[in-house]
C-alpha cells in the first residue's frame, strides 16, 4: 500500500481530453460569422438609378417637365432603394451554404459597432429584386414606360459584406482563453490519504502531476544540483567507457581517427535525441539507435559494438520522458540488429535486418503498453509508425559505410568482399604481368583463409591481403621463381647484393602501386609485412 500522495510543487490540474475536445467542438458550432456594412453601396446604386431614369426620361423627350406621376414612381422606387440598403443586402458566400437562416446569428459591424442579427433580418438579391416587383405592382402603365427601359437588378447589390480577417480574428481570441487546466494544486497539499480510494478527480490530478513530470523532470528541483548531478553521472559514463576501451581495444585508443568517430557517433544521437524531445512533430522512435552497433560491428567487433550502443543508449536516456522503455526497446532491437547482420555480402541482408528490427521494436513497445496501460486501447500507432520509419533506415548503411570508409580509412567487409574478386584490375593486370604470382596468390589466399577459419579471425581480411601481398612482382616478374619458364635463372647472373635487393624491392614497389591505386592501409600492411624482418636467402 502506498503511502500519503502529497503534491511536491505547484502544477495544474489539467482538462481530460474529452473535456477540452467537447470545448473546442462547441467553440466550433458556436462560431459567430462577422459582416461589415459598406454604406457606399446603397449610395452609389441610388446615384446610378437617379443618372440613369433622368437619362431615358429625357432620351423620352421629357426633360426637366417630367409629369407629376413619373416623378412619383421615381420617388417610390428610390425610397424602396433605400429602405432595402438600410435593411441591408447580404453577400452570397460560400460561409453561409448550409446554414439555416432562422437559426444562424451572424455579428454586422455599422460604426465600429458589432450588433447581432439573424440572416433572416436582410434581403438576400433576388429576395430584394421581388420586393422591388412587389411595390411596384400599382404603377400605371405609363410609369412602367421608363422602368420597362430600365434593369433594375443593376441597382441592386450586397452592402452586407462578409469579414473573413474579423472571423479568424475573433475564433483565434477564443481559442486563445480557451484553456486546458480547471485549477491548481498546491505545494505540500495532500493528494491521495494512505488507503484512500482514488476517486475521478483525485485521478485528474494524479494525471496531472505525471504530465508534468514527463513535460520537466526537473520541475520543483534545485536546477544546479540537477546539472552538477547528471555532469557527473555522464562522467562515470564516459569513463566506462574509456576503460572498457583501455582493457579490451586499446587499439582504438591509439587511434584518433577511430576514438575520432565512436565519439561522434555517439553525440550525434545524444544530439538528434535532444532536438527530438524538444519538437512535437519528431518522435524519439524514428532515431536509429541500432544504426551505432550496426556500424561498429562493420569497422571492430561485435563486443566493441555492444558496449559502446549501451553507452549511448545511457546517455541519451537523460532527454527522453521514459528512459526505462527507451533503453530497454532500443538496446533489445541492438541486439536483433547485431546478431541478423551476420554480413555484407550476401544479398538482402539489410532487408531481412530491417524487417527483424521492426519486429522487435514493435513487439516491444506493444508489450510495453500493455504493461503499463493494460488496454489495447492505449497503443499509439502513431508510435509505431514513426518506429517503422526507424527500421527503414537502416537500408542507408550501405552508403554510409562507403562514406565511413573514405573519411576515417575503415575497411568493411563489403569492401573486402569487392577487393577479393578477381575480376579487379589491379590483380587482372598481376594476372597478365606475372602469371604465376598471381597462382601463388590465389593459393596463399585459399591456405590463409582456411587456416583462419579453424583457429578464428578475419578470413575474408586475411583472404584480400594475400591476394595483394605480392603485387611488387609485376614490375620484375621473370626475377621470382613462380614466373620462370624453362632455361637459365637471371639471378644467375647477378651477384648476392643484387638479388637480394630485387627480392627485397618487390615489397617496396608493391607499397608504392598499392598507393598509387588507394587501397586501405590494412591491405597496404599486408604487402610491407609479408617478408617478416630476417635476412633473406
């Protein structure tokens, strides 16, 4: 049984979302549209009628002696005019399809002023036509003379104009008080008694205070101790992992280039981790956590791999609301990730590798909800979406690992793979120069791999470096017994000093065409080393 729940700092209480979307849909249906009168459209459509009556009354021969009767019926519409325009003229827009007139209040703007009305209060066009028709019935047949040359429906348009920016304006100032939290809690204010059934709104608040949580971990807590604290956890990290490095890879340790790019790997997820927790529209899932074994396994070991994704997962744990789950889902699909991707050269590796480390993240989190939640309900697919975005990049490590290759001088096993066919040029042209190094090649390289795969090691490394060992040969190729035909040998005819050094400066020559042709340091060793250091006889 838990013990009393008392608040630890001041926080909100905050809506349920059903609460604030029931808000929202109202805020919604109860939207006022808002209108502006523009009092220069009544003006001028009484001026045209004015010009233009006058016009055809004296294209009529009638002049300024126009009858008592047509200056009536002039009269009559006018005021008609202008009891429309005074009522108002409503725009025709697309806001209104749908709406019905007696039910829907919109909000006119006159003088600064917004007054309320229902779109039954105004004329719509042809409601303003028929009303014009309606009280012009009584004419006499002469007064309909003038009006017969006229189109009245050109004295007739909307004064009563829709206000989209006032619209927006005032739906975004509601919107604006609309608020997600009914209350505050207190410091140091009891929440839940010891025994006590936990109620609906003790629930609010009891889901309040985790939101907060998870919105700041550090809210309510001395900022200072809380940086000084996980400066120094981050230290022990950091030389965990220096040691683990110092024991067991002291190599990389040695190397800058290599401690140069495990150390890069592991701000630019910590990096991407942290810009993701502060951005609502990227989730944490869609980082490519394995991506970092994936790519250490290629260029060290599986050990090496594994320790160091530990590291970053710890690390990047700090920025994520709940680490437990992020480092459990992520080191767990590491290790699918690790133990599938056996290797390179076998065609839809990566594919297969995608297709299990989704699965694994997937079945994870879902497990991990259940946990947690305990309905089905509560599984985001969101989520699990942005995670098969995650699995899908894994297919980018085969460009990657190509740039890895070029930048840092890493040798991968695709490469070593591409190395040892013999189809490459430069052992094509051994082939052509010194046909029997090139024999002596493919059966060093055939023993050497053999060799290593029974007392363990990197045969596919071991097969291209004897491959390459005696390319030097090509320059001289009739001085090495493997080239000889049958006759007399040429070292024969040289004294010890002169044979020894064109023996011995195949090895240097092969240093220098292995350059010449870029091939990674590991190979180039592989020709500098393969005489060992005694005497040569």
């Amino acid at each position: 049984m838990h013990e009393n729940l008392v608040a630890p700092f001041d926080f909100p209480i905050f809506k349920p979302d059903q609460q604030v979307q029931a808000e929202l849909d109202s805020l919604q249906n109860n939207q006022y549209l808002y209108f502006f009168s523009d009092s220069l459209v009544g003006n001028n459509m009484l001026a045209a009628f004015y010009r233009d009556y006058n016009s055809i009354a004296s294209s009529m021969g009638l002049g300024e002696n126009v009858s008592e009767r047509w200056t009536m019926t002039r009269h009559v519409i006018a005021n008609v005019l202008q009891e429309i325009y005074s009522r108002g003229i409503i725009e025709r827009h697309p806001v209104l399809e749908g709406k019905v007139p007696e039910q829907t209040p919109v909000m006119v703007v006159k003088d600064d002023l917004a007054e309320e009305y229902r779109l039954t209060a105004f004329f719509t066009l042809r409601s303003a036509y028929e009303y014009v028709n309606k009280e012009l019935e009584g004419a006499s047949a002469s007064s309909l003379t003038i009006l017969s040359r006229m189109n009245l429906n050109d004295y007739l348009g909307s004064n009563i104009l829709y206000d989209d920016a006032m619209t927006l304006k005032v739906h975004q100032a509601a919107l604006d008080e609309l608020t997600l939290t009914q209350g505050m809690v207190q410091s140091g204010q009891l929440i839940i008694a010891r025994g006590e059934l936990v109620t609906q709104s003790d629930f609010l608040i009891i889901e309040s205070l985790r939101r907060e949580y998870e919105a700041n971990p550090n809210v309510g807590k001395n900022y200072l101790v809380v940086y000084l604290g996980q400066l120094l956890l981050i230290t022990l990290i950091f030389m965990a992992l220096f040691w683990f490095i110092y024991y067991f890879r002291k190599d990389i340790l040695i190397s800058r280039r290599q401690t140069f790019f495990t150390l890069s790997l592991i701000v630019v997820m910590v990096g991407l981790t942290r810009a993701a927790s502060t951005q609502e529209a990227v989730s944490i899932y869609v980082i490519p956590f394995v991506l970092v074994p994936i790519f250490l396994k290629t260029f060290f070991d599986i050990r090496y791999a594994l320790f160091v994704h530990m590291i970053t997962l710890l690390l990047a744990g700090f920025w994520v609301p709940n680490s437990y789950q992020f480092v459990l889902m992520n080191f767990l699909a590491g290790l699918v990730a690790l133990f599938s991707l056996r290797s390179y050269y076998k065609r839809g590796i990566l594919f297969y590798t995608a297709i299990f480390v989704l699965a694994a993240y997937a079945i994870i989190y879902i497990i991990l909800t259940l946990l947690q939640e305990g309905d089905f309900g509560q599984i985001n697919w969101v989520d699990v979406l942005w995670i098969s975005g995650n699995a899908l990049l894994i297919l980018t490590v085969y460009p990657l690992v190509f740039l890895f290759e070029r930048i840092f001088g890493f040798l991968s096993d695709a490469t070593l793979f591409e190395m040892s066919d013999t189809n490459q040029p430069l052992l094509r042209s051994l082939a052509e120069k010194a046909p029997g190094t090139f024999q002596h090649s493919m059966q060093v390289a055939s023993l050497a791999e053999e060799a290593v795969l029974k007392v363990g090691g990197n045969s596919l490394l071991v097969r291209a470096g004897a491959l390459y060992h005696d390319i030097g040969k090509m320059e001289n190729p009739h001085y090495f017994i493997e080239n000889l035909h049958e006759g007399s040998n040429p070292h024969n005819d040289l004294d010890e000093r002169s044979s020894a050094k064109l023996i011995i400066g195949h090895v240097l020559k092969g240093v220098e065409i292995a350059k010449k042709h870029k091939l990674n340091e590991t190979i180039i060793d592989f020709i500098r080393t393969h005489h060992g250091t005694g005497t040569v006889q």
